[in-house]
C-alpha cells in the first residue's frame, strides 16, 4: 500500500466517504509503481500532495502494514476494499440511528398529547365530584409538604385546575355583618343509628356510613354518605378559629352534594367520637369495620341548629364546586385528650379559607 493511501485511510474511515473516495482509490491504484525501489513508493515523478499529511491514525482505524511487510497490489487493494467497506457499514449504521433518533422526537410529542388527551377525558367533574365523595383517595397532595400543598394543589394534575381558577372555593371566613339576614328553612335531619367503616385516608379519619340517614334542605333530599375530620376547623366565624370541624357529607338523587359543618372545640367528651376513636386505624388506607348501629349520629349534632348557608366547593382536590353547604352556629365539644389523639395523627389538615368572590352568605336567624 503506498504511503499517499495509507495517509488517506483516516478519511477512508470517515462517514463522509461516498463516490469521490472510490475514485481516489482507483487513481491511487493506476499510479505506476518503481521496481527497484522500496515497495509502494510512489514514483519520483508523482507531484506530492500541498495539503500537509494527516496525522497517523489513532488505534481504532486500521493501522499500516509495516514496511518490512510489503504487500502485492492485489493484497493492498483487499485491504482498501475492506476498509472502505467498514467505514460505509459505518456510515450507514450512524445514519439509522439519526433518522430513528428523529422518528422518536417527533412521535413524542403526539404520545404525550394523546395520553394527556385520555387524562382529561376520563375524569369530567361528576367523576371527580364521586372520587371526592368515596374519600380524598388522591394519594399525590398533602397540606404542608412543599411542592404538593394548597398553594400547588391546582398544579398536580389537569383536573385539580378549578382548585385555583374557582370563584366558588371552600372553605371561607364568615363575617356577620356581610351576611344576608333573615328567616330560613329548618334542616330536617332524619339520622339513625348506623354501623359502617372507619378509615385513615393519608388526610383525615373518615367514617364511611350504611344505612338511609338523610338530611332534607331546599326541597331536596340528601343521604348522609360519610363523615371526616379537619383539625383545626378549616372554617372560621366573625375572626374565630375552631380547634376541629367535622363535614358530614350528603347526596341527593342528581348527584348534587350537602355538606354540613359541625365546629368543635375543647370541653366535654363527645360520645361519638369516643366510640370512632376506639375503632381508628392503625395505619394509611387501613380500615376497621363497625359493628351494627353503633353510631347514633344525632350525637354529633348541638341541640340549636341554626345555621350559615353558601354555594362552595370540596375543600380538597378536585375542588368542584356547587355544593351547598350549611355551617353550624352552636359548637361541638371534644376532651382535650380526644383532640390531641387527632392530632398526634393530623397536625395540620386544613385547607386556607378562601375568597368570597362576592358570593351570597345566608344567616338563618
């Protein structure tokens, strides 16, 4: 092989090599060869190369046959074969991978946006009004971590939006002297006593309930399907905070929600309370049956039931709104041990109040 070609084998190896390689290694070949010289030395009469030699190649190319080694033209034009070959296998192989590289990069979006696109559509706002009512089971938000708090609630998924875009969020601060005033309809409850199941979601202690306990309000009536904890009162009353509030949730024959709030602070024990406490789970997502009748919810109601009514929203993720809710005036009680048992579970599990964005606060005198 003559010292020119084996200069050249770097640039052999290129993915740039194509047609005008093949015709340098055919002028290559016809250049004539001197016999009595060393073997492949170009002839005295070749006009040398002006472009500086490339530098030797590195040891991942071919290196040149040794000079005490002469190879016949038939053996130098094998090897420039092979060579040559070897760098268009190469060539070609790094161009596959840049076109399937391409191919990835533009499909990807299209999956994103597909799989975006099932998202969405498979939770409208009854889906999510339903996944609200069975329990917070949403397991990606919490009340104090950074990143996954209130603040960032509408940022974790697609359908927590109304979260921060809402003009009807809960809970709120009541002030009675921007109330609408006047007489208002009694709330007919009709609860009985009720078994059911006790479960900690990650969020609150809830208790999922059986049987027909029903509230009446609006001309409409609403089966009481569960009842949770917040600690402190996630609501407050002309500047006052509450140390807990218990939200009993309702729903009617159209799927529309009632949600009643029962204000508690420290003093005597609460009968109810007790008896769900001795049943509270040990662990997230860990559920203990109730026995038969064992909670007669009327206990966990104050004998004067007046009441602040508004048009909110759940007070967790999804936050949908249009759900009528009633907050009782007279508070609840809890044993400071009854509370503190709560709170060694739930520190803080209460969202900020919201903005009234001009909404209608009815005072039931």
């Amino acid at each position: 092989m003559s010292q020119t070609t084996i200069r050249l084998l770097p640039f052999l190896n290129s993915p740039g090599a194509g047609l005008g390689t093949l015709l340098l290694v055919a002028l290559l070949l016809s250049l004539p060869v001197q016999a009595n010289g060393p073997a492949h030395e170009p002839a005295r009469h070749t006009v040398q190369p002006a472009v500086k030699p490339a530098a030797a190649p590195s040891p991942t190319h071919a290196s040149a046959p040794a000079a005490s080694t002469p190879l016949s033209l038939e053996q130098d034009a094998q090897r420039i074969t092979e060579t040559l070959q070897a760098a268009m296998n190469r060539a070609a192989t790094r161009q596959q991978k840049r076109e399937h590289g391409v191919s990835v990069a533009a499909h990807a979006p299209a999956v994103r946006a597909t799989v975006r696109g099932k998202d969405h559509g498979r939770t409208d706002a009854a889906t999510a009004r339903q996944a609200a009512v069975q329990g917070h089971a949403e397991p990606h938000w919490s009340y104090l971590e950074p990143g996954t708090d209130p603040a960032a609630w509408a940022r974790l998924k697609p359908e927590f939006q109304t979260c921060a875009s809402g003009k009807r969020q809960s809970p709120v601060h009541i002030e009675e002297s921007g109330t609408l005033q006047g007489p208002a309809e009694p709330l007919a409850f009709d609860y009985r006593p009720s078994g059911g199941s006790v479960v900690n979601n990650g969020h609150t202690i809830q208790v999922d309930l059986e049987g027909q306990n029903t509230l009446t309000v609006r001309g409409s009536t609403y089966r009481l399907l569960q009842f949770h904890f917040h600690h402190p009162a996630e609501e407050k009353v002309n500047h006052k905070g509450f140390a807990m509030v218990a939200h009993l949730v309702h729903q009617n024959a159209e799927g529309q929600l009632a949600v009643v709030a029962v204000l508690i602070d420290p003093g005597a024990a609460n009968g109810l309370v007790h008896k769900v406490w001795t049943h509270m789970p040990l662990d997230v997502n860990d559920r203990v049956r109730l026995p038969a009748g064992l909670l007669d919810l009327g206990a966990l109601l104050p004998q004067d039931q007046r009441y602040y009514q508004f048009m909110g929203s759940l007070t967790t993720p999804p936050c949908t709104e249009g759900v009528l809710w009633m907050v009782l005036k007279q508070p609840m009680s809890v044993s400071r041990e009854q509370l503190k048992l709560f709170a060694q579970l739930f520190p803080m599990n209460a969202r900020p109040v919201q903005a009234l964005n001009g909404r209608v606060v009815r005072d039931a005198l």
